[in-house]
C-alpha cells in the first residue's frame, strides 16, 4: 500500500463521521421548526386573505375591498355585551403604529377638516383628550384605506342622512343639538389640528372600528380586536386590508364638504352667511338676549335641524319644516335660537314637508301631522314643548301632543223640535225670514286640545363618553 493509499484509509472514518453529524444537526433543525410551528398562535382571516405580517402583506389583496355596511348596535343588555366582549381574544399579530398624516389642502379645507374632525373627537370621546386622539386616529385611518370617503368629513359624516346606521352615531341621533363647551370645544380643534399636522396615537394602530364594550355590533367577532382604550374596544380588518399596505401614504385632498350640521360650532361650515342664530349658551331660551329680527326675508334659511317655512304678522309665531329621523329632542335647538329674547314665542314644526303650512294661519287641518311645537308666554310662566307621538313614540308621555278630535254633533230630541216650532209660529199673513226658513242645526263643538304643561328644562350637557359610531 502506498502512502497516499494509506492517508485515503485513515481519512474514511472522519467522513462518515462528519456526514453522520451533519445528519443529525439537519434533523434536530426539522424537529424544532415542527414544534415551533405546531404551537404557533394562529389567526383567523377571512376566506382568501391572509394573515397581517404573512406572505402576502407586502403585495396585493386576493379579496375585494371590504364592504362598509351601516351600522346596527344592540345596547339592549349591557352586562351581556360586555360578557361577549371579553370572550374576544386580542388580535397577537404585530399592531405598528400608523404613519403620521399632513393634510395638503388649502386653508379653506383644511379648517374645514379640522372642525369635521374635532367634532367627531368631542361627541364621541368627551372632553378626554386621550380618547379623542384616539378618535381621530381611527377618522384619519379611514380617510386613507379604499373602503372609505376620501375628505375628513365624508369620512365623519359617512351616513348622516339616514335615521340610523350612519358610521359615527353623533351625525343622525340627535346628539349635535348638545353643545360642547366653548374651551372644550377648542381643546377638540386644538387636537384635531395637531393630528392632521402630523400626530398620531400609536396605541390604536391601524383600526379601522371601535365601539363602547357594553355595546355589541355586528362585526365585532369578524374583525382583529387590537387594543382597548378605556371602555372603547378597537378593531381592524383581518388579512391584508388590515396591514399597512392597505393604506395609501398620503391623500390629496383638493376641498373639503360644507357639513350643514356643523354650522352652530364652525363658521366655516355655513353657506356664505351670517349665521343669525347662533344657540345661546345656558337654558332653552336665553332672555338676556335681544330677540332676532326673524321676518319673511328670513323665509327658506335653515335654523339647526330644519328650514323656516313661514313667519306670522307681528314676529311671534313661525313655522318650520325639520329633519326627520335621528332623536327628536334636537327640535328643541331650533325653538331655542328663535325664541330667545321674545316675550312669547310659538314654533310650530312638520317633518313631512308637503304638510307643513306656508302662511298663517294655520289650518285646523294641518294641525293633526304637526311633529313638534313650542310655545312660550314670558308673563304667565307658560312653556310648553310637546310631540307627535305618533310619530315619535318613545318620547316620554307628557310631552306627548293630545290628539285632535272633533267633537260629534249632539243628537236632537222631539221635544226640542215641537218648542222651536211653537216658538217660531208667526201670525196670519206674517212672512218668516229666509233665515228661519233654513233647518236649524245645533252648533257643533270646537275640537279640543288638552295640554300637559311641564317646567322648562335645559338642553342635558354633552357626555363624557358616548357610544361610538363606527361601523
């Protein structure tokens, strides 16, 4: 054997003991990565789209653009809803903080936007700043994910024209008549414009939903629960429209809606003019204020949640035609920016515009679909404001309007026919005047309407939290 035979032969066993090892590192590599992956927490996306951070985060959906529908909340048993709510688990998929967003509109939009955005912030959170960052987190994601409106107010006011189901609650149920403060108020602009220069709230990521936990929507079993802040419970969409990448880095936003419910708080959401009726601040009617020069010229302006159809001789009486839907209880912001200042005062309301009178006086048949009504005599203490129940029938029964009836025609009795013919004989010859001659009819009754009449009360303040209104 030679020498270099001899040195092969002596190196054969390291060989098969070096192939040896690598066989056993590779199979306790395989043994690990199966463990690890069998005891993965896993998440549940919705059919065809994969986990957030998985394969296909960085690339394109495999499902449409999710569906926004109105939104349905049952508030029915708040102990159960929350009972349901904590058996959600948290999402354990990463939750990035959202880029910061710079509005590039111009000045106009741009304090448009704010006060869009501040009011969603205020109805929905309270004065709490926390939670209206929080708040506006959530508005500023939607603005940038392609389920959503692309301005900050199509975004808050998504919805407001339905009765129920817009996307935050505060637009169609009435809440708006509630005024904020005016240091809360500018706290909410302050905020508003912090966010839209930049700021962002990183604890509630990418969320596109949030809700109260003693409320229970629809979705909330089909969406990644994320965070919670306070009570509010936030939510994104599962699968790739909850990632990133789902959401455009920027918007350009050339101009923002006038929103006419925002008119009481924003000058800038008012149509061109002076805004004559402004709410005053404290009880319903504010009589430390002179009263406004309301006149026909006035006819066709909207008033807080209707338009003034007509103006009686003398300025004490008016009609309106009022947004219908929502909580009636907002009528009473009308009747206050009106009647302030006036000795006596008398609103007289329809939802249904096509049954509302255009003149005074009123005819007695349109009275019986009136929706609403105020009257106010400063003198006597007299205040009343009540509803048609019929229409409304959750509002509480004294504020109910009584309903019109005439009174049937009382029967005659033969008694009363032969006196009247005793009575009415004339001597020989004599003429009985053409007026005699016709049948005689007993006068019937005038309807009646019996008014409960109740103490003034203040608008309630604005709530520190409220539920929230997304879908």
């Amino acid at each position: 054997m030679t020498a270099l035979a001899r040195t092969e032969a002596g190196r054969a066993p390291n060989r098969r003991r070096a192939l040896l090892a690598m066989l056993v590192a590779l199979g306790l590599t395989a043994l690990l990565a199966a463990m690890f992956l069998a005891n993965r927490p896993t998440i549940n996306p919705i059919p065809g789209a994969s986990a957030p951070g998985g394969p296909r985060a960085a690339g394109k959906p495999d499902t449409p653009v999710p569906v926004v529908e109105p939104l349905v909340l049952d508030a029915s048993n708040p102990d159960e809803a929350r009972k349901l709510n904590a058996e959600i688990p948290f999402s354990v998929a990463p939750n990035p903080a959202a880029r910061p967003f710079r509005f590039s509109g111009d000045a106009t939009a741009l304090a448009r936007a704010t006060d869009c955005l501040a009011a969603a912030m205020i109805y929905e959170a309270g004065d709490d700043p926390r939670g209206e960052m929080a708040v506006g987190q959530v508005v500023l994601n939607r603005l940038r994910h392609p389920a959503f409106p692309k301005t900050v107010c199509g975004v808050v006011f998504q919805g407001q024209e339905r009765a129920t189901g817009c996307q935050f609650t505060f637009t169609c149920d009435g809440a708006m008549a509630r005024m904020p403060s005016t240091a809360a108020w500018d706290r909410a602009r302050g905020l508003a414009g912090q966010m839209l220069a930049g700021a962002v709230f990183p604890l509630v990521g990418y969320s596109t939903h949030y809700h109260t936990d003693w409320v229970m929507p629809y979705w909330s079993k089909t969406l990644d629960k994320v965070t919670a802040v306070d009570t509010h419970l936030f939510f994104r969409w599962p699968g790739w429209w909850g990632t990133p990448g789902a959401f455009a880095r920027q918007i350009a936003i050339a101009a923002e809606p006038l929103i006419g419910k925002l008119a009481a708080l924003s000058p800038m959401h008012r149509d061109g003019q002076e805004d004559l009726f402004a709410l005053p601040a404290g009880s319903l009617v504010n009589d430390g204020q002179a009263a406004l020069a309301i006149g026909p010229e006035q006819i066709g302006r909207r008033i807080g949640p209707g338009t003034l159809r007509a103006v009686e001789p003398g300025g004490t009486g008016f009609v309106m035609t009022v947004d219908k839907g929502g909580n009636p209880a907002r009528y009473a912001e009308a009747a206050a920016r009106i009647c302030a200042g006036r000795a006596q005062c008398r609103l007289m309301a329809w939802t249904n515009p096509d049954a509302a009178p255009k003149s005074f006086p009123i005819a007695e048949a349109n009275l019986p679909s009136m929706s609403f009504s105020y009257i106010r005599v400063k003198d006597t203490g007299l205040e009343r404001m009540l509803y048609n129940c019929d229409e409304f029938p959750d509002m509480p029964r004294i504020q109910c309007m009584t309903r019109r009836i005439a009174a049937p025609q009382a029967p005659r009795i033969a008694a009363d026919e032969r006196a009247e013919r005793a009575a009415g004989r004339l001597p020989a010859g004599a003429t009985r005047p053409a007026a005699d001659a016709r049948a005689s009819r007993l006068p019937a009754d005038n309807p009646v309407e019996v008014i409960r009449l109740r103490a003034p009360s203040a608008p309630p303040a604005l709530a520190g939290s409220r539920t929230p209104g997304t879908p």
